[in-house]
C-alpha cells in the first residue's frame, strides 16, 4: 500500500511538472526565425483592467470646434489634437484641457488640407506634423506653419518624424487584390523611400460570390494590421485571421514571430444577423448575411504600450474582446478584461493609461484613464 502510495505520489509531481512545461513560452527557431510559441492561457493570469477617468474634453463646449466624429493624437505632456479625417480640420488644446485654436483650415493652399482625403495629425519632438492625402505639412509647437510637400505615399500612422506606416492595394488581371504594408521613409528635404512589411491577397473586403460587390467589417474582414514601436524602433504585422505577430525592424529584417495557441471564434447565423442588422433591412444587401465568414478574426487591433509591452485585442465574441499583454520578448503575460463601462475600440496609450473616444448623450468626446493594477507597464 506504501509502495502504490509513493508510485501515486511520484505520478503527481511528474504531472505537476508537465503541466507547468506545457504553460511555458516555447522558443523555436522555424526557417532561420526565432518564434515564441505561447499558450492559450497567460503565464500570469487573467485580471480585469482598473482604470481611473482623469480627464474630458468635450469639444461641443467650444463654440467653434464641434466635430461628429473625432480623432485624436496626444503627446507626453498631455497636449492634444482632435481632429476629423473627413472634413480636414483640427483643433489644439493644451494639458490642462484648455482650447489653444484651430490647427489647420480646408483649402488648397500652403498648410491647407482637402475634405475626404485622410487628414491626420502628429506630435512629435520637433513639432506637429499634419497628413492628408498625398500630402505632408509641417507646423512648429504653437501650430504655426512652416512647411509642407508632396508625397508618393499616403500616411496610415505616423511613426516618427522621418518615417510613417503606409498601405495600398493593387489588381492583377485576374482579379485577385493584393495589398501591401509599408514603412515609408521622408523627409522635406529629400527622396522618399518605401520598404515592404507585409503582404498578403483578398484581403480588406468580404466580395460577393459572383464577384460583383463587397464589403467590410471589423469583426469579419480578412485584413492586415500594423503598429510601429518608435522607442524600440520596432513594427508589429500580420494577418488579422491568424494569431501570429510578425516583428521587424526598420529595414523590414524578421526579429522574431510571437504565435499564440488559439482558435477563432464562431460567429453563428444569429450574431452576423446582428452585427449587421441593418443588412437583414436592405433587400440588396442580404447576400452579405450568407457571404459572412463562419468564425470572427483572430486578431482585433494590435498597440504598443509603454516600456517594449505589447497588447493584442483578441476577439473573443460577437462585437466582444479582451486584451492580451505581451512581454518585450514575446511571452503571453495577461488577458486583460476591459472595464464594462469605457469604450477601447478607439485607443491610444501613453506611460500613465490611455486616451479613447466616447459618446456622451448624442455626440462624442475624449476621454483619458489612468491604469492602477499594470505597475510594471504603467506608470503612476
């Protein structure tokens, strides 16, 4: 009875050993690049995200910035630029929240932007760069105006200030839709340069079965994401079906490739009926009910956090996400869940927290969150 009670024993430790192995990053090195090969569930658990509000800005209490939609960039400082891609325009306010005036005009002139072209606006050391279409202007600190040129390359997000993420797409005769990540390279001064990050075909667009028509969603539609990490010097892509994050550096050169052991989740007539229930109210428009892909993406958005961490939202439901925290080195740390309450699909972090977009009654605001419970990412 000893002897099968030391067996028993003995069974036990090599299982409680196997399955801390199991839960453990695993490094391998797969055609010449290093991948770190998690496991579904994070080496330290899953914790729900505590967050504070710190600040709002609601720009319907400035008589001349009301904007519908808004997005934003933020520096360090806490200085912020809302602006509307569509109608070319943005706004400054300072860290306390105060309105500093109006950042650029539409138009056609030096420093002026047109309407429907992808305006943007940066932070960067050296001063505020603004993007729209195929062109590029630079102000100083104040907002002042200094310098603008064309660009082969449209801006997608800004990474430094000689170097931006850009995207575009192209036909073959068959048919088939190739598009292509880049990291372009600038400067007002001299030549622009693109280097390839990442491609990959049919993607960006759910087509009709007959090839006549398509259309996009964020929870279904095969597509590319990419982000840049200025401070590692890093750019993270891939292919948003799959759970699998390529890192390179500038050059486009592979530094390794972060897999993670997962499987999409379904999306069941019912849920496709309601993400889009507005397709079920169009005659037109139902065939887009039956070409729905039968599992939502992997891979939701990805975005770089403070100190070389990494967060991934990965779908985890219809319209439904939780965060998952990697470590500089690729290892599955966290799964976040995001408070009920504050809206992250719109997000930005900084060393203390984070700054989204959220409704208030029937217009929009910014908003910004301090996190308590990530001491070692985020700072107090």
């Amino acid at each position: 009875m000893k002897q099968i009670a030391t067996w028993a024993f003995v069974l036990l430790i090599i299982g409680v050993i196997t399955s801390t192995a199991q839960e453990k990053a695993e490094f391998k090195t797969i055609d010449g690049i290093p991948h770190i090969l998690n496991p579904a569930k994070p080496l330290k658990g899953t914790i729900k995200l505590e967050v504070e509000r710190t600040r709002t800005i609601n720009p319907y209490e400035q008589p001349d910035v009301g904007m519908k939609y808004i997005s934003f960039s933020r520096d360090e400082v806490g200085s912020v630029i809302l602006f509307d891609s569509n109608r070319a325009e943005g706004h400054r306010f300072g860290s306390e929240g105060e309105y500093l005036g109006l950042l650029t005009r539409q138009g056609q002139g030096p420093g002026e932007f047109s309407q429907m072209q992808g305006y943007r606006a940066y932070f960067a050391d050296s001063g505020i760069w603004i993007f729209g279409g195929r062109k590029v202007a630079f102000l100083d600190r104040g907002g002042k105006f200094l310098r603008e040129k064309k660009l082969n390359n449209s801006c997608e997000s800004f990474v430094d200030s000689s170097r931006f993420l850009s995207r575009s797409s192209d036909w073959t005769e068959e048919r088939v839709r190739i598009e292509t990540v880049m990291l372009v390279l600038f400067s007002l001064d001299g030549e622009e340069s693109a280097v390839e990050l990442y491609r990959s075909t049919n993607v960006g667009m759910i087509r009709h079965p007959s090839g006549q028509g398509a259309f996009a969603d964020q929870w279904g539609t095969p597509r590319i994401f990419v982000a840049a990490d200025a401070a590692l010097k890093r750019v993270y892509c891939g292919l948003n079906t799959e759970y699998k994050i390529w890192i390179k550096d500038y050059s486009g050169k592979d530094l390794f490739v972060i897999q993670k052991d997962h499987k999409n989740v379904g999306a069941s007539r019912a849920d496709v009926k309601r993400i889009m229930s507005w397709a079920i109210k169009d005659e037109s428009s139902k065939w887009m009910l039956d070409a729905y892909p039968d599992r939502f993406v992997a891979v939701l958005k990805i975005a770089p956090l403070p100190n070389g961490y990494l967060a991934v939202f990965r779908v985890s439901g219809p319209e439904m996400f939780e965060i998952d925290v990697f470590s500089p080195k690729g290892e599955y740390l966290y799964a976040l869940i995001p408070p009920p309450d504050v809206k992250m699909n719109s997000i930005s972090f900084f060393s203390t927290g984070f700054a989204t977009v959220e409704e208030a009654e029937d217009y929009n605001v910014y908003r910004e969150y301090r996190i308590n419970n990530l001491p070692e990412i985020f700072d107090k």
